[in-house]
C-alpha cells in the first residue's frame, strides 16, 4: 500500500480513474484489487455509500499529494497575483505544482495576456470535460458560479483564494465593503467551492492582517493580492491535512458585500460624516467620483482631501449641510457635513474645473447681481431620498 500510495493518477495503470462518473462506474472493480470494500456513493453503478466517501476514495487513489495538476480560473489584477506565485512555484524546486493551465472569460484581458505571455495552455469559459486531466482547481476573482458537474471532476474539489476574513462580507466587492464599513481588521481566507452559492463553502486556511489607516479599497487589494497568493501556495503544501481539517463558516457575523455602483457616490450631507465621506472617498473614489447636486444639476467631485478645520468668521457662511465655503490660500472647496467639513480640489460641472475656478464662476459675491434666482446659501444638496430618487433614475436609463 505504501508503494501505491506513491503512485500518481496520471500513471498509465490509473487512466480508469478519470473523473467521479467513470471512477464509479470502474473503479471498484479496481479497488476490489486492492482490498477495498465496495459502497455506494449515489451515482450510477456506484457502490459507495456516499458522495464523500467515493470523493475520498478518489483522492486517496488519484493522487497521494503534491506536485498537483492544477486549473486556474482568474479574471482581474488581483488574481493575476496568485497566477504569477503558482507559476514561478512551478518553476522552482519546491515540488508544489506539476503542471498549471488557465480558464478564462471571453473578454477578460489581464489574466489571458498574462498564460499568453508564460506560455500557459488557455481555456475559454465555460470549460469542456475535464476529468482525469487535473487533481485541484484554483479560482480567483472569476465571478462565475460553479456548478456541481464541474467541482466533481477534481479530485481535491476547487479551492478560491477570498480577500475577507470569511464569513464576513461574502460576495464580489469584500475590499471595497471593509473599506467603506471601516474594518480595522480583514484578511485572507482560502476556502472550498460549493456549488449554487458564492463563499459558503468550508474553510481550509485563514490569516488576519490589520488595515492600514486611511488606505484606499485599491491599496489594500494591492497587498491582500499578495497575502492572498501565498497562502494559496501554503494551502497546496499541505492539502491533504488541510482538508482533513477544514471548517465549516459560521453563520454569525455573516455579511455580504454587493458590487459597487453608481448609486453608492451620492453623498448625503446632512447624514454623512467626514469620517463616512472619507471612507466612502477611498473605498470607491478611484472608480467612481462622489456626486451632489448643485443648482439642480449633478456635480461630480475631484480630488478629495478629507476633513478640512475653518472658522467661518467674517465669512457670512452659514454651518447647514452641503453649505460651500472657498478656501483661498489653499485653493479648497469645503463642504459642510453633518459633524465638519470635508474639502475637494476640483470639480465636474458640464467640464472639469478647480476649486477657484467654480468660485469665482458660481460663488463669487460680484455675481449676485447677474443671478438673482440662486439661493444666499450655495447649497450643494444630496440627501438620502435625493440620492434614492437619483439612483433609480439611474437604474431605470433615464438619466
């Protein structure tokens, strides 16, 4: 047994074990070979007596441990990082991973140029059959849900590399919610696919990392990337044991975390604090500029710099939310918040103007006179309904 322990599954006495169908439908005649009592796992002909016992058999006669034939699915700069660590692994000495090819979506661009570049044999998505060519699959930021048909074709299941603290925001934008929430602490979780639901499946590998102050959503994915990359290569290490010893996720603290839009840049001043608008600046200001309204109009907001101290003395400004006050010898525009003010640097309002620039073509006293109809304050106004109305303007086309 030690002997066949050692054997790999692409060894030519093991081409019967391709894939959980024709394992079952096969394979037991080869186990009786070797001892091993028939069960029945459910499938056709099969006479394991559950899908995990027949899956464990599978590993236990597919593939004792590493080097791993590995399928990568990727889609984004974040999991280029860890298509890059397997790929330079699989290079080295350190016998982790045997061979690695790539499936990708039709217009990704990131992670094909990349396999392109290295050489890496491409599939398109949805993939054709697969079984008996891989031992494990590695998903990163794909997007796709997989389905049951395609996990039972890999030995060792389809690992995904997370960049939460699972089960704390599961779903497609966990950087940009630990931003906007403002999480002190996030992480990486290596965990199993399920089929039907997107990060509900066990955990095989976790490791905590502090978010540095005042980041952005893009620094921070920037280094969960790398964390993230590493542990996977931990993980494919030691797989076995993982397995053995993986966790189910805990219902308590689950969160979700949507995809940005849009709809999440209207700033509500009068319910927003500085604090709120500088998270919601980092988390999505990359991507999506902040908005209000300004005369009826939406603005677009540039160039954030966060909370701004200003004494309003001779100034005539009114402290009310979404009030705008021109700060001159630091060329800021400051809008008032619930609890302060926050400053921007520049704006959109038909074409990009400074701070200066929309002072003196808006604000400025000495245009007073040639508009009548605008209101003492300068208000600029985005309020919860406001941006609930806008938003689904947005979503209906209309705007």
């Amino acid at each position: 047994m030690k002997m066949w322990n050692n054997v790999k599954a692409r060894h030519p006495a093991l081409k019967l074990l391709q894939g959980v169908r024709s394992f079952c439908t096969r394979g037991t005649t080869f186990l009786r070979l070797w001892g091993a009592k028939p069960r029945s796992c459910g499938h056709r002909r099969c006479r394991f007596t559950s899908e995990e016992s027949c899956q464990l058999a599978i590993r236990q006669y597919s593939s004792s441990g590493p080097p791993w034939r590995v399928l990568f699915f990727g889609s984004d700069g974040f999991a280029v990082e860890s298509l890059k660590l397997l790929t330079a692994v699989r290079a080295s000495n350190e016998r982790i991973v045997d061979s690695l090819e790539v499936v990708v979506l039709s217009n990704n661009i990131l992670v094909r140029k990349f396999a392109d570049q290295h050489h890496l044999p491409l599939h398109t998505w949805p993939p054709g059959d697969l079984r008996g060519r891989f031992d494990v699959a590695v998903v990163v930021s794909f997007g796709c849900l997989l389905q049951e048909k395609l996990i039972s074709q890999f030995p060792y299941g389809i690992l995904n590399v997370h960049p939460s603290l699972l089960p704390r925001w599961r779903g497609p934008a966990p950087i940009f919610h630990t931003i906007l929430h403002g999480d002190t602490v996030t992480g990486v979780t290596i965990m199993q696919i399920k089929p039907q639901r997107f990060d509900v499946g066990p955990i095989l590998n976790q490791e905590v990392y502090a978010v540095p102050q005042h980041c952005t959503a893009d620094q921070l994915g920037v280094t969960l990337a790398a964390r993230g990359a590493n542990l996977l290569i931990d993980t494919l290490r030691t797989l076995p044991e993982k397995l053995a010893n993986k966790k189910e996720q805990s219902q308590t603290g689950a969160t979700s975390a949507p995809k940005i839009s849009t709809s999440m840049s209207w700033v509500a001043w009068e319910e927003q604090t500085c604090d709120q608008i500088d998270r919601l600046f980092r988390a999505i200001g990359s991507r999506i500029p902040l908005r209000t309204m300004w005369m009826g109009k939406p603005i677009k907001l540039l160039d954030f710099i966060g909370k701004c101290h200003i004494s309003l003395s001779g100034r005539g400004t009114q402290q009310i939310p979404g009030s705008i006050s021109f700060l001159k010898a630091t060329n800021i525009l400051a809008v008032c918040c619930k609890d302060g003010w926050v400053g921007f640097k520049a704006v959109v309002l038909k074409k990009q103007l400074t701070a200066e620039d929309f002072y003196n073509g808006y604000l400025h006293p000495g245009l007073k006179e040639k508009t009548p109809h605008q209101t003492p304050q300068h208000l600029f106004v985005t309020g919860r309904n406001e941006a609930r109305a806008l938003a689904e303007r947005e979503n209906s086309g209309t705007q």
